[in-house]
C-alpha cells in the first residue's frame, strides 16, 4: 500500500498508519442532522484495511451528538481506545465515531461508514457528490475506455458473450474487467439474482448468474459520471470464466474474490 503514495504529504505514524490532507470539502449526515461538515479533513489508511477512512478536525464534528461509548471495541482499529457513541434524535448509534492513538491525528475523529458497519451515518458527501461504501482513494485509477478488441467469454465451456465493441475498466490493483454490450451476451443463459453492491468509484451494480449459482456477472444501470461509458453494459468475473481476447486465452486473475466465488459456488449462491 504504501508505495502507491510516494508523495510528500502522506505520513506515517508509529502505530503504523497513512495519512494525508485532503482538500474535499467532506459533510456526513444522520438523517436530517448533518454531523459532520468539514474542509479540512484527513485521509488515513489503517495497516489492516486496503481502503481509506477520513478523520475530522473536532471544530468540524457535532461534538454534541456524542457520548463516551458504552461497549468500547478496542482492537476495532489501530491502536485506538477511545470510542464515541452517537446519539441523534434519541437513536445511539454505538462505537460510531473514534479517535486514532498518537499525536499525529490527535485533534481528529473518524466516523464508521454505514455501507461497512451499519453503525455510521446515513449518507456521505464530497463536494455535492454523495459517496458510498468508503472514501475514494485518490491514488487509485479508475478508466473506462471504449474498444476495438475481439473478446469471447465462456463459463463451464459453453460460449456466454462474443464482442468487437468492449469497454475495457482499468482499476488499480485488479485485473482488466471486459464490459460488454447485452446485444453480444447470451441473455437467455442468464439469470436475474436481485442482488445489488455498491462501488465508490462506479455505482451500484445488479447482477445476474448462469445456473443460478454463483453471482458472475454483472452491471451498473446508472454508474458515477467518471465511468458512465460502462452503463447498462455486461462484465463477468475473470477470476472464475474463461476470457479470450484477440485469440489469446486470458489466466484466471487470483484475486481476494477468487475465494469468494468459489465458496458462493459450493453454496449455490453468489458473493456478498
């Protein structure tokens, strides 16, 4: 992880977290009540997690709407003792706010996210953009670009999805996923599973399965303006087809959701 941030504002403390400035302008709200509204916070990257979380300068914080924590989680994040619960219109939320150790962040409050914990707030924003899961993490690539590729899926040895006009999503730590036009996709061999994920960097997705197994593959009906040239296109999951591109047969990636997928597999039923 840390090689990926080689500027001079990341930071490091001795309990072994990353950190740097942002300069979004960064507001959490807990239905109507915004707790959070701040231009100044920090991003931190805990040694455990591959994502970011942001942490707040008090000033910016609803400090009103929190009370020490009842069943304080030590262990729940880096070296951190100090939990808040929050408490808005009467409904506590435990262990949803806390401070980070050490003299770096000190000053500063992090909050869980709904998307990860269920204990967060109800909704984020940066700028006048809502976000979602967890905040996006500005040394990450995401580009989707349309191309002339000749790419041919198939799952279990039978031909799913045959296409000249893919568009090819290149994101930072995972393998090329292939975005394919339904009009060049087996819809019949597919089924509808209801299940939905959301994405902080491309949407919510939908997805569907071959069997009615696993969740393989999948679309975002109304992805984030940054990758809108994937909308309403198809892609399956690398790690568990077979991709050919231009003739060459693509190696099945290993990923952390190839453990996933197999599992979901067994279980005839697709990841969370």
């Amino acid at each position: 992880m840390s090689g990926l941030r080689t500027a001079q504002s990341v930071r490091s403390t001795p309990e072994g977290l990353l950190w740097e400035p942002s300069e979004r302008w960064v507001r959490g709200r807990k239905g109507d009540v915004t707790v959070v509204d701040s231009r100044h916070p920090v991003l931190v990257w805990e040694p455990s997690l591959p994502v970011p979380q942001y942490a707040f300068p008090r000033g910016d914080v609803r400090e009103d709407l929190l009370r020490p924590a009842r069943n304080p989680r030590p262990g729940a994040h880096s070296g951190s003792k100090i939990f808040y619960d929050l408490d808005v219109d009467g409904e506590p939320l435990e262990n949803a706010a806390w401070t980070f150790p050490g003299a770096d962040l000190a000053g500063h409050i992090a909050f869980e996210w709904f998307g990860r914990s269920g204990r967060g707030l109800d909704h984020w924003y940066e700028e006048e953009e809502e976000i979602f899961v967890h905040p996006r993490d500005p040394h990450k690539r995401v580009d989707a670009i349309p191309s002339g590729r000749h790419v041919r899926v198939s799952v279990d040895g039978s031909l799913v999805a045959d296409t000249h006009r893919p568009v090819l999503l290149f994101e930072t730590g995972l393998p090329t996923r292939y975005y394919i036009p339904r009009e060049d996709v087996r819809m019949d061999l597919l089924t509808a599973s209801g299940h939905h994920t959301a994405c902080p960097y491309k949407g919510v997705a939908e997805y569907w399965s071959t069997d009615g197994g696993a969740n393989l593959v999948w679309s975002y009906p109304e992805p984030l303006p940054a990758v809108a040239a994937i909308q309403g296109l198809l892609a399956f999951y690398n790690e568990v087809v077979d991709i050919t591109v231009d003739g060459e047969r693509r190696e099945r990636p290993v990923t952390p959701f190839s453990a996933m997928l197999t599992q979901s597999s067994r279980r005839g039923r697709g990841p969370a």
